[in-house]
C-alpha cells in the first residue's frame, strides 16, 4: 500500500530489533496468562504487525495456530516474510480489514490503536472475529530508561536532535498518534465498541545487558537495538529534512553512534558492568466478542 511508516516514521530494525525483545520468551509466561487464550489451535489475526516481531512470538507461543499478520507498509510486509517465515504475511488497511467475516477466534495489535479512528479500529476486529473471539490490544506505557554514560547524548549531539525534531513535521503529516487513549479511556472504548467481559493488565519487560540471568546473545542484542533505532533515526531525519541536514553532519552523526556502541560492547565484553537498563510496561486490554 505505502511505505510511509518504515521510511519515516520508524524503520524495519527499530521496530524488529525492539520488539522480540519486548515479546522475548523470558516474559512468555507473563503475556500468556493475560492472554488467556487456552491451548486449542487457533486462527490470530495480528493488526498491524510492522516488520512481524510479535506474530513471530505468537508462532513460537502457540505453535499449533495460525498465524496472519497484516500492515499497510509494503516493506515491513517484505520484512516480515523473509524474517518470520512460520506466519502468513499481507498488506491491508486496519480500517477495512480484506477479510470476511467471523474469520478468527483472535485479533491482537500492539502499539496500533492510537493510530487508528477507534470505531473502525474496533469495528472492524468484532467483524472478523467469530462470536466468543477474544480482542488483544497491547499498548506502551509509560516506562523507565537509564541509559549507560558512553551513550548519553553530548552538547552536539543534544542540538543535533534537538534541531532536527524541530524541523521535522512528519509524525503530524501521517496521523502518528492521532487517537491517544489513557489507561482508562482504553477499557472504556473496548466496551462501547461492543465487546464484553473487558479486563485489563500491564507486562513489565526489563532490558538490563548486565543482568548476570541474561546470556551474552541477548545481552548484544539489547545493546545492539538502541544502535538500530539512532542509526534509522538519523536516515529517516536524514530522508526527512534533505538539505537541512548537511551531509557532513549526517556523517559525523553516523560515525558517532557506531563509535558509542561499539566501546559499550566493548565494556560489556570487559564485564565493565555499566547498570543500564530500559523497562517497558506494556497494557494489555482484552475483550470477549
Ligand atoms: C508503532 S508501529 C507498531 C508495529 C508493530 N505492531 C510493532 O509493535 O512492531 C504501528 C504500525 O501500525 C501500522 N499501521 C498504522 N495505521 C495502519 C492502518 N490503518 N492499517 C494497517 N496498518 C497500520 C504501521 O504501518 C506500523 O507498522
């Protein structure tokens, strides 16, 4: 359909790199029991996957379902399909899902609500669920971030952001966030829109690379995600701004994020232990069709 969001809103690494930590296996348990979704196969509808984290979770989680997911950006849907190869991948419009009705015992969504008008938002997923489906609709709270000191951001580094937010119009020109909902307008909206038996409850998931249970793997790869969100930050800003941006400055940029993340895996790989941690809480709303 487009590739708005991947191109400037937040790239494929970001969001992939980011979210199976977020739905890594360690915090399995505490999902699946908000979930509640039993152990019978399933048919899940995964609304606006981006490059395809989450459904590939769902996959390992509930090996014995079905799994599809669907985003309107054409290249996370490229993303996705070459990353999580277990999971059914198509582009469409949350808004008017290309499905019949009563198709699916589940629909689940995670950071998409606020981009989308609620009753077609809604509306749609008590169309394509069977009666007795189960709505999943997972959102970021707000959580907690200490970052190391090799990563903190400079005086140059702070105008550079700083300037480059300011110039940047682009989450209002493509409705980024037009729908917020609070943590209790949320289950409200869920119950007006016609589901039943609403709940809600929040997963905290911890990211500390110095935390002595998590194996060196992970531990990169947390380090590693903040380098992919500055690094496609810095190329949607780029992509964003043209010539606002000087090229040397572009580089300079780029140099310095490659040089702070390389010395902080180099403090990991020393067991310079640096304490850094990021916590995400995420609610999960949850709805009976
Ligand atoms: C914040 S991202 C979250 C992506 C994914 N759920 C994740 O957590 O990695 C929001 C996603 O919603 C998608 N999106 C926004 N509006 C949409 C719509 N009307 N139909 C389909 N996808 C939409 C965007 O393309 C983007 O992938």
């Amino acid at each position: 359909m487009d590739t708005i969001w991947s191109r400037y809103v937040q790239g494929c690494m970001t969001l992939y790199s980011s979210r199976r930590l977020r739905f890594h296996d360690r915090f399995r348990e505490k999902y699946a029991q908000l979930f509640d979704l039993g152990d019978r196969p399933l048919r899940i509808l995964e609304i606006g996957c981006g490059p395809g984290a989450l459904a590939g979770a769902l996959h390992r989680w509930y090996p014995g379902a079905e799994i599809t997911g669907l985003d309107r950006d054409r290249e996370f849907i490229r993303f996705a399909r070459e990353h999580e190869p277990g999971v059914l991948f198509r582009e469409g419009d949350a808004s008017a899902l290309p499905f019949p009705a009563e198709q699916f015992d589940v629909t689940i969504s995670n950071t998409v609500q606020e981009h989308v008008e609620p009753s077609a938002f809604f509306g749609e997923q008590q169309r394509v669920l069977k009666p007795g489906g189960v709505c999943l609709v997972l959102s970021s709270r707000r959580g907690l971030h200490a970052a190391a000191p090799c990563l903190e951001w400079d005086e140059a580094e702070q105008r550079f952001w700083e300037k480059a937010s300011e110039l940047d119009d682009s989450m209002e020109k493509y409705g980024v966030c037009r729908y917020p909902m609070t943590e209790a307008e949320l289950p409200a909206a869920m119950e007006k829109y016609g589901f039943r038996d609403v709940r809600t409850g929040y997963v905290t998931a911890a990211l500390t690379p110095d935390d002595p249970s998590v194996s060196p793997e992970l531990a990169r790869e947390m380090i590693l995600s903040g380098k992919y969100n500055d690094l496609e930050a810095l190329d949607s800003a780029v992509l964003t701004l043209g010539e606002r941006i000087s090229p040397e400055d572009a580089e300079w940029m780029r140099q310095r994020i490659e040089e702070k993340y390389a010395l902080r895996l180099e403090q990991y790989a020393r067991g310079e232990k640096q304490w850094d941690t990021s916590v995400s809480v995420i609610m999960v709303l949850r709805g009976v069709k």
